[in-house]
C-alpha cells in the first residue's frame, strides 16, 4: 500500500530516476540537505514493501505581490508581499508514471498547503509548470495561470479550501 512520508535517511534515493536529470539530482543530492537547513520539505511515496522512492514532492514557503496575480485575485489583497506555498518540485518515478501518483501527491501538497493555511495564513499554492503537459495537469486541478506568465500557475486558497473540506 503506497504512503507518503516525510524524506528521511532510510529512504533509498540512489535508484530514483523520474526521467529529469535536474529532478533526480534534486532528491538524490539536495532535498534532505534543504530539509535539515529548514529550507523546503520533501514528501516522498513509498510502499511499504520498500524503501524506493515511488515519487516525491516539495514545498517551500514564497512571497509574491498582489499585481503578479490574475486581475480578480489581485483586487483582493493589499499590494505588498503576501505569504503563499510553492510546490517546488513533483516528480514520479519512470517505473510508476501512468499509475496516478501524480495525483496522489499533487492533492497531498494541497492538503498540507490547508493545514499551514490554517495555522498561518497564506493565499494560495504557486507552482511553476515545465512544460504544456505539466501546465495541462495542474490546470485540471484548478490551477490558473498568472498574467503573461502562462507557465506559472496559482491554486488559490478558496480552492484549497473547497478542494479539502469536500
């Protein structure tokens, strides 16, 4: 039964391959280095079985200001910076792709965005997209682009909300 986890020494990172170099040095090199120095957090997708890594996420808290967002989210905050959630990286590895993971771990860091919502406030989740595929998979979860920046994308957090209170 897959379970996703914090990132921790017993996970083996070392057969990770998502099939994106910059992905996969990222978990195999930097991702628990960033978590003991508090700058991100790393949620890996194991199964119980074993210790390989199925897939991965992180998040980082950001700053952006209210004029970077779409005109009606925008009228809604004060201009200066405003505290938000960047899903930094998601990944799956080649040998799950197509198994739903992706889904599995994008509606964990939307849950995980709403618990520090709650706590300390934020407006939305921030991702930026590789490409149109990526952009496509989190368009379908209600992500929405930012002006002129068709590749970075905004969850807001009425979505969040909606999305997991059901």
């Amino acid at each position: 039964m897959p379970e996703i986890e914090a990132l921790s020494k017993h996970h083996d990172r070392t057969g990770f391959d998502c099939g994106v170099a910059e992905l996969n040095a990222f978990l195999k090199s930097t991702a628990r280095q960033h978590g003991d120095k508090g700058i991100s957090r790393t949620f890996v997708l194991t199964d119980q079985s074993s210790p390989a890594i199925m897939g991965f996420f992180t998040l980082t808290l950001c700053e952006v200001v209210a004029v970077k967002l779409p005109a009606a989210y925008a009228k809604k905050y004060p201009q200066h910076g405003l505290p938000a959630v960047r899903l930094a990286r998601l990944a799956v590895s080649l040998k799950h792709q197509g198994k739903r993971y992706g889904e599995l771990l994008l509606t964990e860091a939307v849950d995980r965005t709403a618990l520090i919502a709650a706590q300390a406030g934020v407006i939305g989740l921030f991702v930026d997209a590789k490409n149109d595929s990526a952009r496509t998979f989190y368009e379908r979860y209600g992500f929405v682009a930012l002006p002129d920046q068709p590749f970075h994308l905004f969850l807001p957090i009425d979505t969040i909300r909606m999305l997991t209170t059901g």
